[in-house]
C-alpha cells in the first residue's frame, strides 16, 4: 500500500519525539489533517482557536519540554497569524518549526485564491531554515534539516508543503545525481556534545576573578542546568547572583545571595549589586539594559555558548565560549583565592543584608491596602503555595512586574514569559503548550486583562477541551482585573510625562470567572484582600481548569528598583496635567516608598 507524503511527513516527526502539533486547519493542510485523522501512533493535533496561539503554544511546550515544538497553518491568512508567535520563538532562542501549506504547485504564481509568496513573508523570523517541498524526494531532508537546525541553532525554521504535494505518493531520494538522502532521527534523546573553551582562556578569567573583592554574577538562560555550578563558584568567590528575566528559573530565589532580577523589572539588591561589584561574570544572559550593568570600567568575564552573543552588551575582558556548567566547573577548579577571605566576606555579608531588606520591604508593601486589591498580594501569597513541581507563566504587561519581583521559584519549578519581543497574549497558550509537555505538573499562569480580552480568553476553551487528557488537572488562570491597560498606561506617564489616556486605556468590563464557567471551567470572583490566599488554596487543589478572577487596584505603581530624574519628572507631570487616577496613584505611591524606607512599619 502506498504512503502519502504527508503521512511520511507526520510519521518522520513522531521519529524525532514530536507528540503534538498545535494548529488550525484550511485548505492547504488538508492532506495534513486527513493523514492526523487516520493515522495511528502519530502527533495528536491540538486545535487552538487562532494560528498566532498555535504558535505560541508551540513555543511553550519547546520552553518546558526541552525538545522541539510543531505549529501548522494553511498558506496565506494562517501562515500570517503564524508570525507573532515563530517571531516570539526566534527572539527568545525556542526551537520550533512551522509546517506550512501552500496553493497546489499548478497555482502557484497565478495570484491564486490565498497564494502569497511564504518565501518572502518568513525569510526573517525562519532564516535560519526554510525550504517548500516541491517533489517528495525531497522530504526527509527538508523536514529533518528543519527539525536539526531548530534544536541546535535554538531558532524557528519552516517547512512549506504545497497542497497537492500532501496528497501525492511518498517515495525516497535514490542513490543518484541531484537526489539528497537524510539519515533517521537518533533511536532515542542523545547528549549535544560538551564545548569548553581553551585552557589559556580560562586561566586568563580565572587570573580576573582571583583579583576582585567584589563580585557580582549575572545569570540567564544559558545558564539553565547550571544550578549546582552556579552555586560553586558563587560559594568560591563570595559573589552575588542576579537573573536575568528568562533566568528566572535557573537558581532558587530564596538563595539569601540571590539578588533576584535585573533592569526595570527587577530589584534593589540587584541594582546594588551592580553599582558596587568590582568585577562582573555573565553566564547565558543577553540582557540588552547596559544601564543597570556595572558602570564601565570594571573588570569582567562572559561564558556563553553562541560566540555571536559573546562582548555584546559589556565590554568584557576575557569571553569563554562554552557550555555553562562544563565552563563554570572548570573555571571554580582554576580559583586559587577562597570566597570567605576577609574583603569578599564582607562583600556577601553586604549582598545578604540588602537581599533581606528588600524581603521585608516586598513584604511590606504586599500589604499596603489597595481598591480593592493591591496586586502585589496577589503574588505574593502565591508565591508560598506554589505546588513544588510547578510551571508557571507570566504574559506582558502589569503581571509581568509583580512576577519578576514576588514569585519565588524554588528548585524543580519552571517560569517563564515572552522576554524578548514582550508580547501580549503570550500567557495562556504558554500554559497549554506546557500543560502537553507536562500533563503531570500543575501549570499556572498569571495574566493581565488586556491580554485575556486579548487571546486569553477564546484559549480558555482549548484548555477546557484538552483538559481531560492531563495526569495533573490543575490549571490556573490568575486575570489581573483592573480594566486598565495598565503597564502602557504607567510607561505613558513616566516614558513621555502623559496622564492616563482613557480613551486607548480603559477596557470593556467583564466576568472573567462568569466566563470561565460558561466555558465549563471553575470561576473564582476575589474582590477582598482576605480571599487572596484562600481562593489560592482553592484553585490549587481544584481538579480540572480553574480562573481566579482578581480585581485589582490599578493604581498601584511598579517603581523600578533606581528611579531617574527624567522618569520622577515625567511622572509628576502628567498626574499634574489631568490624569484621571492623580489622587489614587499618588496615595499608593507614597504608600510603597514609606514601606522601603520604613519597612518594618510596614503591615
């Protein structure tokens, strides 16, 4: 009997451990998605309501699983929707790949109905990969090359398949002039081989290292499985460890030397941190904010694993290109100067102190009363009831403040959100492409209402529908239900010194928990500061797919950790000149920095 092409294409992607593939179907997938209803054994398809969250959760279940994600369009309208996603993946370095359809080879240049030039519309967010299946020869080295260079380049690549190229008879490449075989994916998951750097190299950072008296580690997701390296050199050279956004997970938060996070959403401590280090080491971070890195001038050493990434937001003195942990390791073993020595322990001891200061002053301000939640007890409480497998997730926006700064994550959970590009609507896909990569963890995601009216609340429905597949059934929705757009509403008043613009900032009010139950899924309405914690407790234990409908105080101001002349002037302006919340916002305000100076007043 023969194979389809597209049957080859769906069994050679369960070959490399794909389990799902995230879309919607069309026209030009319809071979597709025949071949996923009759075969057997193959990727399960898991139906979004639009191609941008097919994507998305695509990206979410390569984040967390650790392989590579699938999403799959139609040619034209779905191939678009595709984009904010891959792009979502390409920025934050996510190995994903697109399948595509296209019009049938006969139509194509005829401006047929839906043909647009893909080549043209993914030559960016795909470059590192991206080919059309013309003849089916051509198969199993197109998708296996796509599939290749998305693990090992961490990109987004794309396989368009024209329509009737689906539906014809599969048949090898033959050993013959201009046919181009492929090799099987490996039988089972293979280790990448281990990149350390030369040994002058590290002898040389090693010299840098032994010579600071105060040093400061920056940490991203490069650094990811690092966590026991990490903490030795921390430990050997008596440094301080801040993280970057996508770094979150990557060391325990309640470390009492782990500053926490770095840059506008990050902390006090990690701000001190690199005012004051004298020598600087940035392991798998890209963080772009020069300006919260050590003033220039201070001796520092980069470890990384992308040579393109190496000296390129700090001008360092000695780059290891290399595997973190293997680097890190072998650059602990070359220190010959003890962490605890006299100037680099009373460098810890300072990191700790600011660490437990701003600890009680979160705590504080956690508590500073709102109208009629203040969002930071929102975070807060959760961040002790976090089951200790869990995954959690974080969209754009106001959430993403209270996320970087409240929630602790501790050894075995996993966090993450749209760090680069910084796009809405990211959250709630995320959590379902988790969900799919662990159907025995409990997921939760923390969301902004702009971007539930966004996506977030149509995903609620594939969550809802998917939900009796997952070993774990928690899934939590926590909305920030302020009807503001509020993170752009703070960026215009302390970016360009604007009040609140209702007309581009209110949002339609809505039940966030009345939706969720007509969707079939537990609604939870949290309107009173003593709800927070129970109604945490509630959705935690709940069996199936819960939202915590939180209505928040808007006004409650994510200060960043240094705030700048021209920022504190900005915003003064414009509650000056009109802005609706004045009174609110600066009552909060000064609420919160009562709380940082005073904060064991605070309660």
């Amino acid at each position: 009997m023969s194979q389809s092409v597209a049957n080859h294409l769906l069994r050679r992607l369960a070959d490399w451990g794909v389990t799902e593939v995230h879309g919607y179907p069309g026209d030009s997938v319809n071979g597709l998605v025949a071949e996923l209803g009759r075969m057997k054994g193959g990727p399960r398809f898991v139906q979004s309501r639009h191609e941008e969250m097919s994507a998305f959760a695509a990206v979410g279940q390569a984040k967390f699983g650790g392989g590579v994600g699938v999403c799959m369009a139609t040619g034209g309208p779905g191939a678009i929707h595709l984009l904010n996603g891959l792009y979502d993946a390409k920025l934050d370095h996510v190995p994903v790949v697109a399948i595509l359809g296209q019009a049938t080879r006969s139509a194509v240049g005829g401006s047929y109905m839906q043909e647009i030039d893909l080549h043209s519309l993914f030559k960016d967010v795909a470059g590192s990969y991206l080919a059309t299946v013309s003849v089916p020869e051509q198969l199993p080295n197109v998708l296996d090359r796509a599939v290749r260079t998305a693990l090992s380049e961490r990109a987004p690549t794309a396989v368009i398949v024209p329509a009737d190229v689906q539906e014809a008879d599969y048949s090898p490449p033959t050993h013959d002039f201009l046919q181009v075989p492929s090799s099987k994916p490996a039988a089972g998951p293979t280790e990448p081989s281990t990149v350390i750097p030369p040994q002058g190299e590290l002898d040389r950072a090693a010299e840098v290292v032994d010579a600071g008296d105060k040093v400061a580690l920056l940490v991203g997701q490069g650094a990811r499985g690092a966590e026991e390296e990490v903490r030795a050199f921390a430990d050997a050279t008596g440094a301080g460890v801040a993280k970057a956004l996508l770094g979150k997970d990557v060391l325990d938060d309640t470390l009492p030397y782990v500053t926490g996070g770095i840059g506008l959403l990050g902390t006090r401590p990690s701000w001190e941190l690199m005012r004051d280090c004298d020598t600087l080491v940035i392991v798998g971070s890209n963080m772009p904010y020069t300006q919260f890195l050590p003033p220039f001038g201070r001796k520092a050493v980069q470890v990384d694993l992308d040579p393109g990434r190496i000296g390129l937001r700090y001008p360092t003195e000695v780059n290891l290109v290399g595997d973190a942990a293997a680097t890190l390791r072998a650059l602990t073993d070359r220190l010959t100067r003890d962490g605890a020595s006299g100037d680099r322990q009373d460098w810890r001891a300072t990191v700790e102190s600011n660490v437990e200061r701003w600890r009680k002053v979160q705590d504080a301000q956690a508590q500073v009363p709102g109208d009629p939640i203040n969002p930071m007890k929102v975070f807060h409480e959760l961040s002790p009831l976090l089951p200790q497998n869990a995954v959690v997730t974080a969209d754009s926006g106001s959430a993403t403040d209270w996320y970087a700064r409240l929630v602790d994550l501790r050894p075995g959970m996993r966090g993450s959100l749209s760090g680069t590009l910084a796009t809405m609507g990211c959250a709630v896909p995320y959590a379902i492409g988790a969900k799919f990569a662990h159907p025995d963890r409990p997921v939760i995601a923390l969301v902004g209402d702009g971007a539930m009216q966004m996506n977030g609340l149509t995903e609620l429905l594939t969550a809802q529908s998917y939900s009796d597949l997952w070993e774990d059934p928690r899934f939590v929705v926590c909305v920030l239900h302020n009807n503001d757009l509020n993170q752009v509403t703070w960026e215009l008043r302390a970016m360009v010194g604007s009040p609140k613009t209702t007309f581009s900032q209110d949002l339609p009010d809505l039940s966030y928990a009345g939706f969720a139950e007509s969707a079939g899924m537990k609604g939870i309405v949290v309107d009173d500061p003593d709800m927070v914690a129970p109604a945490w407790r509630t959705a935690l234990a709940e069996e199936g797919p819960v939202v915590l409908d939180v209505h928040c105080d808007g006004d409650v101001p994510p200060i960043p950790p240094q705030v700048e002349f021209d920022q504190a002037v900005d915003t003064a302006r414009s509650l000056l000149s009109g802005d609706p919340d004045t009174r609110g916002v600066a009552a909060r305000g000064l609420a919160l920095k009562l709380r940082e100076f005073l904060p064991q007043r605070g309660g």
